[in-house]
C-alpha cells in the first residue's frame, strides 16, 4: 500500500471535512495523509492568527502566496503528491470588493457567470479565474474542487436521504440556506441561525461525512455535474499514481 500527501486548502474547516472524506474513498487503497494548508488546526483553535481570514477571499490570498507556503510546509515534511484547491460555486456571482480585496490583476474577471451558460460552463470560467490566482505554477499535481451552488448541497445529501429528490443542482444559496435552516432539531444540522447570523455547525458536516460511501458516490456522480467532475479528477490522478 502506497502513500499519499494530500494537501487541502479550502473555505473553511466544514468544506474540508466533506473533501477528506470524498478523497479518502477514493484512494481507499493508499495510506492518505490529508494536511490542512488553510485553514489550519491551529489557526481553527486560535492558537495563531490567520490574516487571510476565512472564505473565499481567503482562498485568493493563500494562492497568491503559495509558492511561499508550499516551500516552508514541504521543507520538513516532504513535498505533497496532489494539492486540492476549493472554492464554492457561488463565487462566480460575487465581486472581488464584497471580500474586500482590492489588488485582483484583472478586476473585472469576477462576477465570471454568463446567463444562459450550463453549470459546467460557469464553473469552467470560474476554474480559470482560481488558476489566475496562484503565484507558481505547480498545475501538474493541483485538482480544483468547485461544489455547485456550495459544498452544502453535498452534505445536504449525504445528511437527508429523505428529501433527496428536492436536493438539486439548480438551488439557489439562499434557496439551500433556507432549507437547512428549516430542518427540526432532532435532525443532525448544517446550519443555525444564531440572532440574524448563520452558523456551520462542525458536528454536521461530520454527520454527513460519515453518511457517504461508495454507493452514495455513485448516486451523486450521477446527479451533481460538479461532484461528477471533481471525482473524475481524483481517479485520474489515480490512475497516474
């Protein structure tokens, strides 16, 4: 059995979580050895700051300073033999100022959507926008994982066999957003509202993970063009390995 050294660096600690468990099904024959680029443990429990902060403006400004991080990580460690980079579908709705970042190259690449445009289009002119983002060129060994609409609907579906029918790709985030909040609370949640402000709730998303296996797999590789992409790319890395 070989070893792999994946590195991870996501929105936050709950798309992480969902993205382990996905890889570790996949590499179920290796040793996988998941290290959490960003957000880190530590900067999770407050033992170090992160000055990126969290989401996806966090994303840009860790792949802008990759070619620094990567070296100082994989000087005592060894270099990782795959990097997954991943930011919510969402983004290609937004605008680099809502996450206060004011030095983008080409401003204007994002709000990235075209109406009209299928999910795999628009998450494929989103894809470019993150490849513009890294400050090296370490493409061989890095696999984007972009959810549709967000990596809740994943979990969403992995969590609530009983309404998979209304879990669809075309949900909107606050159309997903309100559905999780409507969940009664003897269910296992994603999401709280706490006064006006939503939460992720970490014990959920582990919920979910545990709900998926190879059989769920397949299941949503066949309704979910995102996770369908993002699984073909881990078995192709595979196949190289």
């Amino acid at each position: 059995m070989s070893d792999l050294r994946i590195g991870i660096i996501a929105e936050g600690p709950t798309d992480i979580i969902i993205i382990e468990k996905i890889v570790k099904l996949v590499f179920k024959d290796y040793r996988v050895v998941c290290v959490e680029i960003s957000p880190t443990p530590d900067e999770l429990s407050g033992i170090i700051d992160k000055p990126e902060g969290f989401g996806w403006g966090s994303v840009y400004k860790i792949c802008h300073n990759l070619k620094d991080k990567l070296e100082i990580l994989e000087a005592g460690n060894g270099s990782f033999d795959m990097i997954v980079i991943q930011v919510d579908g969402d983004v290609m709705f937004v605008t680099y100022e809502s996450a206060r970042i004011h030095d983008a190259k080409i401003p204007t690449e994002l709000p990235c959507y075209i109406e009209g445009a299928t999910i795999e289009e628009n998450c494929s002119l989103l894809e470019s926008v993150i490849c513009n983002w890294k400050d090296c060129d370490v493409d061989s060994n890095i696999i984007l994982c972009i959810p549709y609409i967000n990596t809740e609907l994943w979990a969403a579906y992995c969590l609530y066999p009983s309404y998979k029918s209304q879990l669809i790709e075309t949900l909107s985030k606050d159309d997903i957003n309100s559905f999780l909040l409507s969940m009664p609370r003897k269910e296992s949640r994603l999401l709280r509202d706490k006064n006006g402000r939503i939460r992720k709730l970490t014990k959920g998303y582990r919920d979910a993970a545990n709900q998926m296996d190879e059989r769920l797999i397949d299941e949503m590789k066949s309704k979910f063009t995102q996770f369908r992409k993002f699984h073909r790319m881990l078995t192709d890395f595979k196949g190289q390995c």
